[in-house]
C-alpha cells in the first residue's frame, strides 16, 4: 500500500556513510591512527559541541569559519554553544583545562570525528566532513614541524596517495605585525580596486588578503611584499632549517608565501598537502604551529603545533590498497545437513566473516546469493559430504573447486 507520509532527507551538505562506504572509512581510521600511534601519538576525545567563545578566541573572528560558517545556538540552558568546525581549539581547550600548561611536559594527542562547517556545498565540501588530526604540545623545536610533516607525509604514502605540499612561515608577534603594517601601506595605493570581501579583511586581518580567490585581486596583489622576505631572525632561521631537514629527508614542497590558512591562530610553519586530482577543493590536509593559542585560550605560554586531514577529500583518493578479506558463504544442500554447518560456521567465525544460509537449496541459488552478498568462497555441505566428513568449496574469485576435509577448513 502506498504511504503519504513525506520522507525525509539528509540535511544539505551532510551525509551518510554507507554500509559500502563504511569499510574503507575504518581502513583509513585504523591505519592512520596505528601510524600516529609510532609517532607517540595517543587517541584522545573531545565533545562535537563547545562554547562559541572557544571558537571565537582560537580560530578568530577575522575567519570566515567564525565569521560566517558556525552552527551556533542558544540552548536550553542559554549557552551559546556551536557544533565544532574544527578539531583544535577543544584539544587546546582540553590542555588548558586539565591544567598541563602547568604541569609542563610534552604531549602528543590524535583525533578524528565529524566537524561542521555552514559552507556552500559541492564535491569535496560538506557542511559535515570528518577529520584525522593530531596535535602537539610542549614542542619548540623546529625538528617536530618537520616531524609533523613526515608523519602526515607517512599516512599519504601508505594510502599511495600523491601531494604537493605547500609550505610558509607567518612569523611571530614581533615580525607579523610589523609585516601586517607593511602590506597595508603598500595596499593602500590600489586598495579600491580590491574586492568588498578584501577590504573588509584589510580592517580585520590584512594578511587573508593574500589568499583572495578573486583573480583580479590576485594580479593586484602579485607584486605585495612577502612574509618570507620580512621574518625576524628567529623565524628566518626556523624556516629555514626547516626546509634544510626536509630536503634532506626527501620531501619536496613549495614555498607559498601566500598561503595563509583559514585560521588565525597560526604562527610561523603553516603548511598544506594539496592533490590534483580531486578539483577544486584540493586541500586534503592542512596544519601548522600555535604557540600563542594556549595563551589566547587563558593557559600557560606553550608551544603547539598540529594539522588535520579532510578524510571525506582523502578517501576519494585511496584506492583500496588493503587485500580484500575472504568471506566465506556457508549452504547446505538437505536439512539434516544443517546441524554440522551450523557447527562449521561458528567454528569459521572465529577467524573469518562468514555467512550461513539456513534455507536447503541446490548449488546455482547458493551461488547466487554468495555472489549477492559479496562473498568470494562458498561451501556446501550435503548428504555425501556428511557421510565422508568432507566439505564442497568454490573459489568465485579462481573458480577453483575442491572437496577439503571438514577438520582442514
Ligand atoms: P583546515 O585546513 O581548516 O584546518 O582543515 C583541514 C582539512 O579538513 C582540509 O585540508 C580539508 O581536507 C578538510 N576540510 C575542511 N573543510 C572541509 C569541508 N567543508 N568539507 C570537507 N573537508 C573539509 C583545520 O581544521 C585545523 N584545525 C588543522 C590543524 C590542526 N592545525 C593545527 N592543528
């Protein structure tokens, strides 16, 4: 019978993960996470929904994630509150709250879950996307910057994933600023023919102006001064040490001085791993240093650095390089044959995903249905079976039949 009830959709931008899906997104997840875990990374949680405030004070009131991008809400209890656009700023928050800004040490911590972003959706942008991140506390030393990069580059790699990786220095509090300065007076020549957006980012952050992805903006802004070439003496070297131990490790990158990330809490390294092959929206993982985040959030001055990947982005990229595991359909051709595969199956179970089909059928419908569920071995079990303790096999993959020993299966 026909129903009127209208049905309902996933909202716009956000979607399923579906029982096909399902299997690489994990594939990812436990191969990403075991890699971190050699780095000396632990798993750590932290909950969807935060206070705006947090987001307000980390990812900055001059990005369009605060600015334009937060599903943020009054709830009952009167808090504004906002479903996390990015992992960061509640791991920091975590540090601070725990109080081991204060403790000292150093700590290595991963992640990964849904993140929300009210953005326009098309492909590889979603209003709910997911991120593996990991985030590091405790660490000045410019060797963890490339550390970082390695361990992002390893997870690449193990997926045989290609990627450009983008790399710039934004400075400190004592050159950005004077940098800042800089690039405004130069601006302020040809600062009308900018765009509305770029002349609001001049007032609030001048520094996005970089990133404009109006084309005239960018011929405009083509011969600006560059971040690079104003970096205080500490920042100068850090950078380029940095790239000394790159190159000397075989990673290649190129250096963008434009690149500004999309988040203001950001000092010197900033980095991203771009693709060519997924369109636009080829970013596929982003991160860099915060040292000044911990004091922003109210903590202990400490350094931090991190970055996340876009596993949605990622996974349009991974082909499944994993060997697909067997998975065995177990039939029987008569009824009194049931009580031994049941006994079979179990005893399958305990070391590969097996199925059993409890309904008597001769083989071509066994067949089909293996087939239908995926399965790539199938065995049955009948009266001649039973009577010499053997069992039918078919490999669909091979075609490969044999009669085993029930013990040998
Ligand atoms: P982000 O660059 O904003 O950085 O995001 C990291 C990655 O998430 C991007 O490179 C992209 O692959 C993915 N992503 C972002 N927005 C979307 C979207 N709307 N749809 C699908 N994928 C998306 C951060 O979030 C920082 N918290 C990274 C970080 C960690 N920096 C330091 N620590």
């Amino acid at each position: 019978m026909q129903n009127n009830i209208k049905t309902i959709q996933s909202l716009r931008g956000m979607k399923d993960i579906t029982a096909n899906e399902s299997e690489l997104f994990i594939y990812f997840i436990e191969n990403a996470s075991k890699i971190a875990k050699n780095y000396g990374f632990s798993y750590i949680e932290t909950p969807l929904l935060e206070e705006t405030a947090l987001f307000k004070r980390s990812v900055g009131e001059s990005s369009d994630i605060v600015n334009k991008e937060m599903y943020q809400f009054i709830d009952k209890g009167q808090n504004d509150v906002c479903l996390r656009p990015e992992g960061t700023a509640g791991v920091v928050r975590h540090f601070v709250e725990k109080k081991l800004d204060r403790a000292g040490g150093t700590y290595k911590w991963y992640y990964f879950g849904p993140m929300f972003r009210y953005e326009r959706p098309q492909k590889g942008r979603l209003r709910e996307f997911h991120q593996f991140g990991c985030e590091v506390f405790g660490i000045e030393n410019v060797y963890e910057d490339a550390n970082i990069i390695m361990l992002i580059r390893e997870i690449l790699d193990f997926f045989e994933i290609g990627f450009t990786l983008k790399l710039n220095s934004l400075g400190c509090s004592d050159c950005m600023p004077k940098y800042k300065e800089n690039l405004v007076k130069n601006i302020s020549n040809f600062k009308e023919k900018l765009c509305e957006d770029c002349n609001k980012r001049l007032v609030t952050n001048p520094i996005r102006v970089l990133d404009c992805k109006v084309e005239a903006c960018q011929n405009l802004l083509k011969d600006s001064p560059k971040i690079t070439d104003s970096l205080c003496n500490s920042c100068y070297s850090d950078f380029t040490k940095l790239k000394e131990i790159l190159d000397f490790n075989g990673i290649s990158y190129e250096v963008d001085s434009n690149l500004v990330r999309g988040l203001d809490y950001y000092n010197k390294t900033a980095f991203e791993f771009v693709s060519n092959e997924i369109g636009s929206q080829s970013a596929i993982a982003g991160g860099g240093r915060y040292d000044r985040l911990v004091e922003f959030l109210g903590g202990k001055s400490t350094a931090g650095i991190g970055f996340a990947i876009g596993i949605e982005r990622l996974l349009e990229l991974v082909k499944m390089k994993k060997q697909k595991d067997d998975f065995v359909y177990i039939g029987v051709l008569d009824e009194i044959s049931l009580n031994k595969a049941f006994l079979i199956a179990n005893k399958k179970r305990k070391t590969t995903k097996t199925y059993l089909e409890y309904t008597p059928r001769g083989f071509g419908k066994h067949f089909g249905i293996a087939q239908k569920l995926g399965c790539n071995i199938v065995a049955l079990i009948g009266e001649n079976e039973l009577n010499s303790n053997t069992i039918y096999t078919k490999n669909l993959e091979t075609k490969e039949e044999k009669n085993i020993n029930t013990g040998d299966f």
